[in-house]
C-alpha cells in the first residue's frame, strides 16, 4: 500500500510556530486508530487521519505511507524538491519517535529495492516501472548524470505526466536525496533514446559516478562582477544545499582590504590578514562541529566576501560576529538571513 499526500495550497497552518512538536504530539494519541487502518489497508481512512496532520505543518509538505525498509511502514513527509521546505521535513524527522516494528520515518522518499516490481495507474495508463529505458550522459566534470526518460505509455500523456512519473520512478529506484544529488536534467521521451538502458542499471552508473566525489575538493574560479571588475572565487566542490538540509541561514561576512593589485585584488598584508581571518574562521566552524559550513569565498573590487551557511538554531552567525571586530582595514560587515535555495551562492551550485 502506497498513499501520496498535499494540502490544498490555499488552506492555512493553524496556530503558530512550525507545528513539528504539535505533529508528534498528535502521532502518539493517533497511533492506535493508524495502526488499525494501515492493518486493514483503508487507504481512504489514512488519508483522512494523517493528511490534516502533515498540512498542519505546512502546506506544500507531501507525505506517503510505503513498505519500510527496517519496520512494516515508512512514513514519508517530504518537500518534494522544494528547498524551502527542505529543513522543516529534516527537523520533523529529526524530532520523531524512534523507529519500532511498525513505523520509521524519513524525510524524503527512499530507494525501493522492489521498484522494479511496482505497476501504477498514471492517466489511466499502467506505469509498469520495469518498462522504464534511460539514456543516461554524464557531463565531464561534472558531479551528475543527465537522464532521458522513455516508456511506453508516455506517447499518449502531456509533458508535465510524463515529467512527473519519471521523477516519481527516479526516487524510488535512487532515493529522493540522491536523486537531487546526482540528477541534473531529466527529459522524458516519446521515443526511446539511443544506447538506452534497463531501469534496474541506473542505480549502479550513479554509484559509480558518485565513488569520484568521495573526497572533499575546492575549485578555484575566474570571472567578472556585474561591474567588469576582476572576480576570482574559491568554492567548496560539489556544492549541493541537499547535503546540508538544516543549514537554511546564510552568513555573509565582507572585509574590505587595502593592499591590492591593478585589478582589485588583495596582496601583500591584506592577502596575509585575510588568510589569518580565514584560519581563525575555520578553528570556530571546527568548533561547531555539523552546525555549519563555508561553502565559498570570493575576491574582487577590494573586498572579500565570505559565505557560511548554518543551522539558524546554532552560534555561527555569532562566531562571525565576534571575528569581525579584530578586522583593521575597513569597516567589515556580518548580513544574516534565511536563505534554504542556498541562492546567495546558485552561481557555485552543482
């Protein structure tokens, strides 16, 4: 049994705060009558139950009741690609009950060791997943495959069906995470593509391709400002928000310096303070342990911007804080915000 879920967009959240200790408040007095109506396979008296439930949270959240991987039943409640949702589905799984016999919960869609077997009704057409045929290309260097989906039955549905089933079909064979993790473009086909192959091998080409990008890596960059002026950027390398998902608060540090070359760029002292800063930086973030990240820094027009991302609920914006006030050359400046697309930094995004 599988149960898909979305709130009306238009329907409000009640009460205030983000709903996530209100939810499992509500899951334990709920459990009971759940566990009869998931006993009894009554789809339609689940979705009554747990759908105002999860639109509790938030509107846009999707949930889904599948086979469990380590108990009988997975409760899913996930933003669906959404980043701004992203880290209120982590926080809801963060906060849940511990997994017993029945129920474990996730906060995005698992791979299905059984997908192949799956036979869905998708405009009123089977979507036998094991018809599936990719064509499959993998940019150099570049930490992704790019997909051409093709079955049978997408001649005779509209684009958005047919897009909608392959990124259906895609998270159960790779799990929604690592589908936002490896997958850039996904095109579905009317025809199969050339040198097409079988679903069952796609899990294994994305773990090959992911068994490069094991080791951390930096990239350094070259480029403009909007200005003309001479960039040059150092970047965490891939860089992906869905790695990261709590971490939807942008800490943007900027240091003016005063040494600089013809084009805007730091030398002599100020290259040597801003390395010092970016040392003392880095033994804070070490301090913080998973509640932060430096995803890139950036040089041009006499300044270098910094930017962090975190966990709202952690120090970092108060670290970066206490940092600046040793900066001498110039007035520096700490900008904090929410930012979970991580859209701040979209130009170093892979």
């Amino acid at each position: 049994m599988r149960l898909f879920g979305r709130k009306d967009e238009e329907q409000e959240a009640d009460g205030p705060g983000d709903g996530v200790a209100e939810f499992w408040v509500w899951w334990q007095e709920a459990r009971p009558r759940l566990d009869s109506l998931v006993a009894a396979g009554t789809a339609e008296g689940i979705e009554e139950l747990v759908a105002p439930a999860v639109a509790a949270l938030d509107p846009g959240l999707v949930w889904e009741v599948a086979p469990g991987r380590n108990a009988a039943h997975i409760l899913v409640v996930t933003a669906a690609g959404d980043a701004e949702l992203r880290s209120l589905a982590h926080r809801w799984a963060r906060a849940a009950p511990p997994a017993d016999l029945l129920w474990e919960f996730h906060p995005s869609r698992q791979a299905n060791p059984q997908a192949l077997e799956l036979t869905l009704d998708v405009g009123g057409f089977e979507f036998a997943l094991d018809k599936l045929k990719f064509g499959l290309r993998v940019p150099r260097n570049q930490p992704r495959v790019d997909v051409s989906a093709y079955h049978p039955i997408f001649a005779e549905l509209d684009e958005e069906t047919r897009l909608e089933a392959a990124l259906l079909a895609l998270d159960w064979l790779l799990g929604e995470d690592d589908v936002a993790r490896w997958v850039g473009e996904i095109t579905p086909a009317t025809h199969e593509p050339i040198d097409a192959v079988a679903a069952v091998h796609v899990p294994a080409v994305v773990a090959d391709l992911a068994s490069g990008y094991q080791d951390e890596e930096w990239v350094l960059l070259e480029g403009q400002t909007g200005e003309g002026a001479p960039l040059v950027a150092t970047a965490r390398f891939p860089l992906r928000p869905v790695d990261h998902p709590l971490f939807d608060q942008h800490i943007e540090i900027t240091l003016p310096y005063t040494h600089r070359d013809e084009n805007g760029l730091p030398v002599g002292d100020s290259l040597t303070a801003l390395r010092d800063f970016e040392e003392r930086l880095a033994t804070r973030l070490l301090k913080l342990r998973d509640d932060a990240l430096l995803a890139a820094h950036l040089s041009a027009a006499g300044h270098r911007v910094i930017h962090l991302y975190a966990d709202p609920t952690s120090e970092a914006s108060i670290h970066a804080k206490e940092l600046i006030v040793s900066w001498e050359e110039g007035e520096p400046r700490v900008d904090v915000a929410t930012d979970p697309a991580w859209t701040a930094v979209s130009p170093f995004l892979s």
